[in-house]
C-alpha cells in the first residue's frame, strides 16, 4: 500500500495567495489496472497561470500543475517502468494513471533523451515555458533581422528565453524585469539592455534603448509597462501576448485603451496558448535542446527543495523571487 501526498487548494484565492490557501493531506492508492502506470513525481512546476486557473475549480480540488515522474510500476508497454514523462498530475507526489486516456492535458509524455542536461528541463526550457517561448515568439512576432524586440518578464522562464531566440535571429533585444539583479543576469545571456521596471522610468529608458522604436513585444506581463511599450512601437510591429501577470493577484485589473495605437500604427497583435502547437510539440523541445547543446542558449532555475514547500515556491515566483523557471524538487 503507497500513501501519496497531495496539495488541495482548500481556500479561494484572492489578491495575493498564502499558506492558508493549500492544504496537505494524503492519499492511499491501490494496485495498478491493465493499462495503467504508478508516477513518482521528481520535480514539479509552480507556473503563474495556476493563479488564475484555479478560479474554475471548487475548493478542495488538487492544486493543478505539470511534474517530472519517473514510472516506477506499469501495465502499459508504452511507459516502461524506470523512464521519465511529464504529466499534468497536479501537485502531488505519486499518481496511478492510464496514460492512454483523455485530451491532451490528461495524456502523460515520455520526456526525450535529455542527455546531459538536467530533467527538470523538462518543465522549463525543454517543456511548456520553452514552447511558449519558441512558437509564441516566432510565429506570431515573425522577428526579422536588425528589428528591435521587447521583452518583458524578461528574466523569467518564458522570457528569458525569449531575449534569447531573438539574439539568434539577429535582433537588438531589450528586457524588462523587475530587479537589478535579474537586470544583469539578462545582460549576461545576451539581452543587449535591461531595464528595471521597478526602480527606472520605463519611458525613458526604452527611449535610450530602442530609439528606431520597437517591432516585435513579447508581453508576459500586461498593465503599465505594456501601454508605455506598446506607445513606442513602429507601425506595423507585432505584438504576441503571452500573460497579463500583473494583473493575476489583483481583484480588478486597471483597463486601458490601447485602440489608437493599434490604428494608428497598424499593429498587429496575437495572444495565444501554448497547446495551439501540440502537434509540433516535439519541435520545440528539440530545437531548444540543440541551442543548449550547442552553446547558443542558456537556462537559470531557482529550485526549491521538498515538496512540503509547493506553497512558498508558488508565492514567491508570483512575487517575482524566481530568476529563470521556479522548480520544486521533491
Ligand atoms: N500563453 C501561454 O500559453 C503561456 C504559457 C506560459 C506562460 N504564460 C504566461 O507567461 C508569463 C510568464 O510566465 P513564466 O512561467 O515565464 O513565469 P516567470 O516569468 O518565470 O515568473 C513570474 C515572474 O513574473 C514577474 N511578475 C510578477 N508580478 C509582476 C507584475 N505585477 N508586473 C510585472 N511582472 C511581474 C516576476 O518577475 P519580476 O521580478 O520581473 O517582476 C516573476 O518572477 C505569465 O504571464 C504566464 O501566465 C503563458
């Protein structure tokens, strides 16, 4: 007999969360059906859009969220026992599962050959994060050559990323974030300028750091920083929006008119969720894998320790304590 233990979110969210959001409980779990696999969770994720999205769920639901598992038993040839998946198991620590059944959010993934690299990649850069980051960017921004991106959340696990895959496609890349420290770290993975949203006047800066005006913006965060962005764009500069995080832990967001910008310039401007690229999925892992491998990209992670700590490592990345993908390693 496995005694699981498991997050519940046992009271609705609002503003800012706290420990008496979640509650830890267990659970015990029975033998194995045919088809069926028993996850152990490695590492997990804590992801801003689990703010917001547990809004549609009752409390006492388990916290949602993505892992990195090992498959220590199974009755399914397609996950052998000993190989590492993601699955979208929520936020606990062993999970029976038929990994055949439901939509593409239910279905675990045996995770690639990762090689040198660490597995828990496969929750940030070689995952969803790094997915956001590669089709998000490239297929709606379309960056060309010696054009200005944007980028703000810029030191975080979509982010950073992005200021990166731009560098390779040859554009002049400035970051926004909000600490001084994560304003060098940026600089030192290749974004040409930071700026520190907290602490300098977004104007001003971006003045000095984009003064042809911006092409591309890469919004992860929403509010002010995206109406002073989107006021120095270029006509026709294109706009893919990622999340509104500013706007999570607010009980009511600030609404802006962006409409004259958008005619005026004739910009364009896509928001989009990542599952849009399921069928390429693999694509993404893969390419991010090889500008790893071949110097081209780096990645950060701030790791928390102990699955007892899912709570703090979630409150504090939506603080903004994390620098590159927040991880909780069990
Ligand atoms: N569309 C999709 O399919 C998709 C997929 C993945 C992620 N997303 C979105 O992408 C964004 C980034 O996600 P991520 O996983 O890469 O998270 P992340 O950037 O690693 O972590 C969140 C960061 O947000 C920043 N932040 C918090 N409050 C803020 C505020 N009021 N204003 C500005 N920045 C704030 C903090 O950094 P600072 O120190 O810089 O404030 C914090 O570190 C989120 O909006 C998320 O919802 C969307």
């Amino acid at each position: 007999m496995l005694i699981a233990k498991k997050w519940i979110y046992a009271k609705a969210f609002s503003g800012y969360p706290t420990a008496e959001n979640f509650r830890l409980e267990e659970e015990t779990l029975g033998e194995l059906k045919e088809d069926e696999i028993l996850a152990e969770a490695i590492f997990l994720s804590v992801d801003p859009y689990m703010r917001p999205y547990m809004g549609q769920y009752p409390v006492g639901t388990v916290m949602i969220g993505g892992q990195v598992a090992k498959v220590v038993k199974s009755k399914n040839s397609k996950f052998p026992e000993g190989r590492f998946i993601f699955g979208n198991f929520g936020w606990r620590t062993h999970t029976i599962c038929n990994p055949s059944v439901g939509d593409f959010r239910a279905k675990p993934y045996v995770l690639p050959d990762f090689g040198e690299v660490p597995l828990s990649l496969g929750l940030g850069v070689l995952g969803m994060p790094g997915n956001s980051a590669y089709f998000g960017f490239l297929e709606i921004c379309k960056p060309k050559e010696c054009e200005t991106v944007v980028v703000s959340g810029a030191a975080g696990a979509v982010g950073s990323l992005v200021g990166q895959i731009a560098k390779i496609k040859g554009c002049t890349v400035v970051g926004i974030t909000g600490t001084d420290e994560k304003c060098e770290w940026i600089k030192n993975i290749g974004y040409d300028y930071a700026i520190n949203y907290k602490t300098q006047d977004i104007k001003a800066e971006l003045k000095k750091a984009a003064p042809k005006g911006v092409d591309c913006y890469f919004d992860n965060v929403g509010g002010t920083t995206t109406e002073i962005v989107r006021g120095q764009m270029n006509t026709f500069g294109r706009i893919s929006v990622c999340g509104i995080i500013s706007s999570y832990n607010e009980e009511r967001a600030k609404v802006f008119d962006p409409q004259r910008d958008f005619v005026g310039k004739q910009l364009k401007q896509e928001g989009f969720v990542v599952s849009r690229w399921n069928a390429r999925w693999m694509e993404g892992i893969e390419q991010n894998l090889k500008w790893i491998q071949e110097g081209k990209m780096k990645y950060r992670e701030t790791i928390t320790e102990g699955f007892e700590n899912m709570p703090d490592a979630f409150i504090g990345m939506l603080k903004g304590v994390n620098i590159g993908k927040a991880i909780v390693k069990v």
